[in-house]
C-alpha cells in the first residue's frame, strides 16, 4: 500500500464512519493510480478491520461479507438529506440574526440623523 495517498485520513475517516467504500462502491478504487498499481482497495472498505497489507479481498472480487459495497458518494448525501432540517434550522438562525442586524443600524442611523453636529475643540 506504499502508493496509498498519505493526505488520505479524511477519505478513511469517511469510509469508516459511514460504512462505504469508494466514490461508488470498491470498484472505483480499481480506476485510481492506488487501485491500479497494487489491484487492491484501503484497508478501510473491510468490514472487519485486518492487519493483511492486501486488504480483505481476493483480486478483483469484492466479497459483500468483507467489503462495504455502498458508495460514498450515496452515504454522504443521505447523511446531507438525513440532517437537512438541522441546516435549515441554523441557516434561518442566522438570517434572523442577520435581519436584527439590520434594523439596528436602520434605528442607529434614524437616530443618529436627529442629532445635530457640533465641532469637537481642541
């Protein structure tokens, strides 16, 4: 797994915490310079984690009892979906925060226009 990507933690994060395994299931790792180069998928789409430098599969077979077989693009837009609400929810938050902002100014600036200007002395 020398070829393996060191910058590649994020995308083993991903593949562990939603289970998956690839952009669209292992076989998308055999068309990357890592899948290629050593006919293999991360450690990170096994099931069952695994101390063997191949991984937890034989050749290009992928067996569904050892590897995940989701796509991670698939898992994450179902987490996206899943938590739409909670976005939604703190985006509207914002806007109100956002709009009080807004009237305050506008109340500052009426205010501010009813006060005559006097010249500070030095």
């Amino acid at each position: 797994m020398s070829v393996y990507p060191n910058n590649s933690l994020t995308l083993d994060q991903l593949q562990i915490k939603f289970h998956c395994c690839g952009s669209t299931g292992p076989d998308s790792w055999l068309n990357t310079t890592f899948g290629r180069a050593n006919n293999s998928i991360p450690i990170t789409c096994c099931i069952t984690s695994t101390t063997d430098p191949n991984g937890c599969h034989n050749g290009t077979e992928f067996n569904n009892q050892t590897v995940y077989q989701a796509g991670c693009v698939n898992a994450l837009s179902n987490w996206a979906s899943d938590h739409a609400g909670i976005f939604g929810a703190v985006i509207i938050c914002f806007a109100c925060l956002e709009l009080i902002g807004v009237f305050i100014t506008f109340a500052m600036s009426i205010k501010a226009r009813n006060v005559p200007f006097t010249e500070f002395s030095s």
